[in-house]
C-alpha cells in the first residue's frame, strides 16, 4: 500500500457552510460562577473554597473544572475564599507540562498565581515534591488568611484527591467539606454562552465528517479517512485530535480506531464523534456511510436508527421527562420485533454481561481481517458479543470536555426538559457479524422546544457509489 498521494484526497474540499468561531465565555459569566460557589460556601457555612484539579497524561487535566471557573485549563488548585471582598488565589505549575496562556487563556478573575515549580531529582535536579511542595504551599496560604481551623469545602474529583487528601491531614484543626456536587449542579443547564462552544463543536464534528466523505472511495483507508476528519476540524480551532471512533469493515461495527482496514464495496462506515473540544465544550454526532450495495439488513438497521432519532427528537421541549424520550426512540426497535421494551435495566446491548451480572465470556473465533492481518495480528474475538444497541439508552448529556455533569437519557431518568439542558441522541443496533448501525445528532432544549446544534449534515446514510 502507497502513502505518497494521500495528501491529495482532500484537493477541491469545500464544506457545505461556513464555520463561524463564537465568541469566548465572557469573563462576566465566569464571575458569575464564581459568586455562584461563594453563595453555596455561604449557605454551607464553610469559610473558603478549594476547586483541585491534577495534571493528567498528554497534558491533560484530570477534570475541568479551573476552566470552568476562570479559564485556566492547567492543573492548580484554586482558593475562593467566601468573602467577596477577598481576592482568589491560585497555585499551578506543578506538573511537566509545557503548555503556557495565551494558547489555554488567562486565569480570570484570579488576584494571585503562584509557580509551584515542576520538581524531582530526575527532571530538575532538586530533591524536592512538587505534590508536597504544593501541599505546603496552599495550606500556608490558607493559614496566612485565617483559615487554619476553618471550614473548607473542597471541589473535586478521585484523581486528584490525593493533593486534598495532603491538604487536609497538613490541617489537623479545620473541618473539610466534598461540595463537589455545587459545580455539576451549574452545568446541568447550558447558558446561551456554553450552548455557542457546544455548537462550535458540533460543527467542526460536522465538517470533519464532510472531509472524510470527499475522501472515501474503495482503496482508501481509514487512516487517510480519520487524517482528513481531522485536519478539516482542527484547521478550523478544534483543540484536540482523539475523542474519534470509527467502525469500517461490512458488517458496520460501529466503535473503534483506525487500523489500516482499506474501504471496499459493501463496507459500512461509521464516525462516531465524541471529545473534540472548542474551548473545553464538546458536542457528539454519529453519521453513516455505505459503500456500493449492502444487504437487507444493513439496510434494516439504518432505517431503524434513522427513524428512531425522528421520533426520539419530536418529545425534545420543555417539560417533557427524559424517559419520555428514551421510550420514543425505542418505539422503531420494538415495533420491528428487535426489543421487547426500552426498560434500561434488563435491555440487552452490546457490551452487556451475564444476567447474573458475572463477567461475559467473548465468543473465541477467527474473525478474518485482512486490514489487521497485513501488519501481523490476528482477530480472534467477535465483538462485540451481544446483539442490541451499543447502549441501553437513547443518549446522553454533553457539556465540558470529559463530561463531568453526564447523565443519560434512559428509561429510569424521570429529569425534565429545561431550557439550556444539552445532549446527544445516537440510536445504535449492531448484530455481531451481520449488521450495525449507529446515528446521533446533538440538541439543546430551548423555550418553545429545541435546537438541532448538527444540523447541517443530514441524519441519512451517505451512499458512496462504486
């Protein structure tokens, strides 16, 4: 196989709309928020706030929630004292991360950031921590403001816990607080602000999706199919490259990588976009494409997950129960004798385990794969194991880059559609080995009833004629 002239397939690519870049967060939404974790502190009776988030691998961080509150997408930990007329502090730069504003932004709204200092003998020379020397420097902070044996809420989550877990055992006197919940809690419903970035996203998600559609042909691989969905996003301010699945063979698994699996007549394609992000939002899309003639059932599982969306969507308004949804866009599915019900708890899916909920063994069987063969493996699984959908619910939320507010839109979730309320629909089936499918778009629940954020690539299956 040649790589010289794949950087040609994108020649003559013109999306089908102009990608417009929103505005940022504005910096008085993020005081908003802000005060928001100031009045809960208050209504807690804790004296000041710790907002903790750790490095993660590739430069990443474990949660986003410094984003969220002054657009600091570095680790740190943040200081919000409950006082309004006490300025907010901020200790970061402590992991080996190279990445420095104004790339990620500014702190906003924060009065005092500190270095901590990426430490170690190995990297810096300096026998030092900069875990513990972060430690030391923020409970010495808190006790040079008053809060030696204060009250302390602390927002969090389980990989950085062991930086409040040093935190609290250097302050033996101070009563510490989990108010984790304050932050989800302001994400559940979208501003007008957040649902522009989510958008952003879903668009990119969209011309991507147009790129590798130019691009498909038989003799194509989905290499070059991934490298086009991803230079057309990123060229555009997409912020990352992953977050991508992509299912390409003839039976329409519809999760997984690239590989090097060469596009022929009668495979079935899948995007399956989650996790790029435009200023620390994602949406999520899934489109289909079919190459040539494929079969009845092929032709089965896309109607049924298009018409599925159709009818899930038309429930989106406000005071609508997202079971109310769920069940709707599992009508298709039952009424074609595929599912008995939309009852979440005892659906059958794809990556299901037993009924006594003891682990599934994976059917042993050689899967012929001449994609995987040429680079010397073999496909000795079926998977996945369980005919169903990929899910045993119709989707769920989306917001910052990691969801750390999702909930799903199942048959139990009794939640009422607000306005602001954000998420993804992608009613999936795949039978192992014979058939698959999988189609979403992303929406926001608005006054009279939604929006659409992917609406400018259609929900029907892209048919690649060979």
């Amino acid at each position: 196989m040649s790589f010289m002239d794949c950087e040609k397939l994108l020649e003559g690519f013109k999306p089908s709309f102009e990608f417009v870049a929103p505005k940022a967060i504005s910096e008085e939404e993020l005081k908003g928020r802000v005060a928001r974790v100031r009045r809960e502190a208050i209504v807690g009776e804790h004296d000041v706030t710790l907002v903790v988030t750790n490095g993660a691998h590739s430069y990443n961080t474990s949660n986003k929630y410094l984003r969220y509150l002054c657009d600091w997408n570095r680790e740190g930990v943040l200081i919000i004292p409950s006082d309004a007329n006490k300025g907010l502090r901020l200790y970061s730069f402590f992991t080996q991360s190279v990445i420095l504003p104004p790339s990620w932004g500014e702190a906003v709204g924060v009065e005092k950031l500190y270095q901590v200092g990426a430490l170690g003998r190995e990297y810096s020379g300096r026998a030092a921590s900069s875990i513990a020397k972060l430690v030391e420097g923020v409970t010495k902070a808190l006790a040079d403001m008053g809060y030696a044996s204060a009250s302390i809420g602390y927002i969090t989550d389980a990989k950085s816990m062991g930086i409040v877990n040093g935190i609290k055992s250097a302050m033996p006197k101070a009563q510490f607080s989990d108010e984790t919940h304050v932050i989800l809690d302001m994400q559940r419903l979208r501003t007008p602000a957040e649902v522009d970035q989510i958008r952003a996203s879903t668009q990119l998600m969209e011309i991507g999706f147009e790129a590798a559609c130019h691009v498909c042909r038989p003799g194509v691989t989905d290499w070059e199919m991934y490298a086009a969905f991803t230079f057309a996003q990123l060229a555009r301010g997409g912020e990352n490259a992953d977050g991508y699945q992509i299912g390409v063979n003839k039976w329409g698994t519809h999760c997984g990588k690239a590989y090097g699996h060469i596009v022929e007549p009668g495979d079935l394609i899948n995007f399956y976009v989650s996790g790029i992000s435009y200023r620390g939002y994602t949406g999520q899309i899934a489109r289909m494409i079919a190459v040539g003639d494929i079969t009845a059932k092929q032709e089965e599982a896309l109607e049924v997950c298009t018409e599925s969306l159709y009818e899930a969507e038309k429930m989106i308004r406000p005071g609508v129960p997202l079971c109310e949804v769920n069940k709707a866009g599992f009508q298709p599915f039952i009424r074609r004798g595929l599912l008995k019900d939309d009852i979440t708890e005892t659906m059958p899916y794809n990556w299901a385990c037993n009924d006594d909920f003891s682990p599934l063994e994976i059917p042993l069987q050689y899967v012929a794969d001449e994609g995987l063969e040429r680079y010397g493996r073999k496909l000795m699984h079926v998977y996945p194991p369980v005919a169903g959908p990929h899910n045993p619910n119709m989707g769920h939320g989306v917001g910052m880059h990691g969801n750390p507010d999702k909930f799903n839109v199942t048959s139990f979730n009794t939640d009422i559609c607000r306005p602001g309320l954000a998420f993804v629909l992608h009613p999936q089936w795949l039978v192992p080995m014979e058939c698959g499918a999988n189609i979403g778009n992303c929406y926001v629940v608005t006054e009279d009833g939604f929006e659409n954020l992917s609406c400018h690539t259609p929900i029907e299956t892209v048919r690649i004629k060979v």
